[in-house]
C-alpha cells in the first residue's frame, strides 16, 4: 500500500528467477538455478524501528534476511510500496506482466492481496507462515470482546478529557460470563479463541465448513452450528474468523444485520470487506449493533473521512493484532526457512500452501 503501512499479517515477499522463462504456465515449484531477486514489502517504521531490536516487520529491519541472502547472492529489494498504480499488490494484470515470477509469500496469514485464480492458472506457487500470528490475534480478539462486553472505551476517553462520570459508562457494561459467544469460522485463530473463552463460562458456538474433533469441541465446550443464519440471533458477541472470498465478501449485509440480536456486540480482526460498510454504520447508529471492534479496514489504509472512524460505539485501530513483536519473530523465522526450502528444491509444510500445482487451497475455494 502506497500510504507507506501494512500489517504484518498482510506483509510479503515476492521471489521472482534472475532468468526469463518463456511462458507463465510452465512455472516450476521449486527454485530454478542462479541468484534470485526478492522483492519484500513492509511499512516504514522510522524512528520506531530503532527502538527494538525484535522489530524486524518494518522496511528498516526487513526481517533481518538481508545478509543472510545477499551472502548466497540473491538480490532483496525492499519497499513499502502497497497501494496505488505502483502497489505491490499482485493482480491478475501484474502476474500476466511478471514473467519471472515464481513465488509469493506472505508473512503471516491472509492472502486476498493475490489474485488466486490467476495464481492457479499461471502455475505459481502461493504460501504463508501460516501459524506465526494466530495466538497474537486470538488475543487481540479476546481484548476487544472485553472492550466492548465492559464499554472501556467511553470511560478511557473521560479519563483523557477530564471527566468523571460512572453513569455515562456503568448503564451499558457487562461481564462476560453467561454470554453466548459464536464465532463465523473456527480454524487456527477461531479455535485459539474459543479455548481462551473458556474460562470466562460462556456459551460457545461456532460455524465452520468442518466439524472439530468431538475430543477437542469437548475439550473447549463449544457447540457445532451447521446453519449459520440459525445461529448468528443466538449470539450476544459475534466474531468473524474466516477468509475474505467471492463467497463472504459482503456477508454481513444490511439484511443479515438486521436479523441479529439487537445490541450484538461484533468483532472483526478477518477482513472488513466481509462486512457492509454502510450497514455496520446504520447499524451502531441504530442500537442494533450494541458495538463493533476490529483492526480491519476497507480500504486500508482507512482515509480520514472513512465512516468508522466516527460511528458510535466502535473500537477500531489500525491493523496491528498480527504484528506484535512475538508474532514479528515468528514469521520472520518462518519466510527465512521457507525461502531456504525454496532455494533447495524441498516442499513447504503442506499446511502452508495456499496455491500449488495450480490448485487452491479449500478455504479460498
């Protein structure tokens, strides 16, 4: 993105061969022989990135693989160019221009950057750490669910402008515990969550394509919802942890929100094309939304004038839950040993793979 940020969720590197090929369609894999040229692509951090030493997602620090490939005489060239007629963000018109393209990792999970089906048809090779954010952002989840559940928001804010006033907080805050919480996708991040809910003595749901292992669903107490639409009214707190597609972009439209449980609290770390943009604003304007949290935008960066900046009851940051400095080690660790395994012909851990062999992986399909 051109406004020089991006999440460490949705950070990249691209790998492209030194050499031409003759077609994008015979692609290989693996690494073909001689120096390679990486393109990462991060956000500036300035006078951040000197402060520590673990913040190696940034465009200064470049998650500190630059002398280890500039030694096997690769060439890294680092931007924090994402957005705009310059972006690095892979279309299906870039991937059509991009004739030594080979492959595209990204630090972190969430690969809607990528035009997947042309991807598949070009024969490149598409993967992710997957794994390295997951805890950081179950977290972050469990945060803003306490956020919204004890309206902290209002009451910090009294705190900065000086004011001291219990009531303007006390009449809409809650515990947790008794609330029926469910979650829209149980995989890595949904079950992480549902097993730190736990504690709280919530009635959990989830919706999923699969069903949990009954060892594990027993495990965290949570309950299987096939149908989604029966599910959702039932919900006072609703989380949204699945993948952005052709099939859940726009899904909670203004006739999905209207059939919830009025006052539903939402939170919302996936991605924010997932929601009505509009219908989320209608509805923290209306009381049917009780509150809305998330660090996902549409677009991002979010412009000054973007409408949830200014809703009432939200909770919104930048895209920071996947780039805590744990999570930054993680997947700087993890592109290091991808990139390696590349350079030597091996597979990745199949869980990695979110295009091969011109197939896509099942949750983007």
């Amino acid at each position: 993105m051109a406004m020089k940020r991006v999440a460490a969720s949705a950070l990249r590197a691209f790998t492209s061969s030194g050499n031409s090929t003759s077609s994008l369609l015979t692609r290989h894999l693996h690494a073909s022989p001689g120096s390679k040229k990486i393109v990462g692509v991060f956000y500036d951090a300035k006078e951040y990135a000197a402060k520590n030493p673990n913040f190696l997602g940034c465009t200064e620090n470049a998650l500190a693989i630059r002398q280890w490939l500039e030694s096997q005489g690769h060439q890294y060239i680092v931007t924090s160019d994402k957005e705009g007629p310059y972006c690095a963000y892979v279309t299906a018109e870039r991937i059509k221009k991009a004739k030594n393209l080979q492959l595209l990792l990204t630090a972190g999970i969430g690969s809607d950057h990528v035009d997947l089906k042309a991807a598949a048809d070009a024969g490149l090779t598409v993967a992710e750490v997957t794994g390295s954010n997951v805890v950081s952002v179950a977290e972050d989840e469990l945060m803003r669910i306490l956020i919204l559940v004890r309206n902290f928001v209002p009451g910090h804010h009294q705190v900065i402008t000086g004011d001291w006033n219990v009531a303007g907080i006390a009449y809409r805050a809650y515990d947790l515990e008794g609330k029926t919480v469910g979650t829209v996708g149980a995989g890595r991040i949904g079950r992480l969550l549902l097993q730190r809910l736990k504690p709280f003595n919530c009635n959990l749901l989830y919706h999923d394509r699969l069903k949990m292992d009954p060892e594990l669903e027993n495990q965290i107490g949570a309950k299987f919802e096939e149908d989604l639409d029966k599910m959702l009214p039932k919900c006072d707190i609703i989380v949204i942890n699945m993948p952005l597609t052709e099939k859940t972009r726009g899904m909670f439209n203004k006739d999905r929100i209207a059939k919830l449980k009025k006052g539903v609290l939402i939170v919302n770390n996936a991605r924010a094309a997932i929601m009505d943009t509009q219908a989320v604003v209608d509805g923290c304007s209306s009381g049917q939304i009780g509150g809305y949290s998330g660090d996902v935008w549409n677009p991002q960066p979010a412009p000054k004038d973007h409408p949830w900046r200014y809703m009432p009851n939200q909770a919104m940051t930048p895209h920071i839950s996947g780039t805590t400095i744990d999570a930054q080690i993680r997947y700087a660790a993890g592109v290091k040993d991808m990139l390696d395994r590349y350079f030597k012909g091996e597979d990745f851990p199949p869980q990695h793979y979110i295009v091969k062999d011109g197939e896509l992986a099942s949750q983007y399909r």
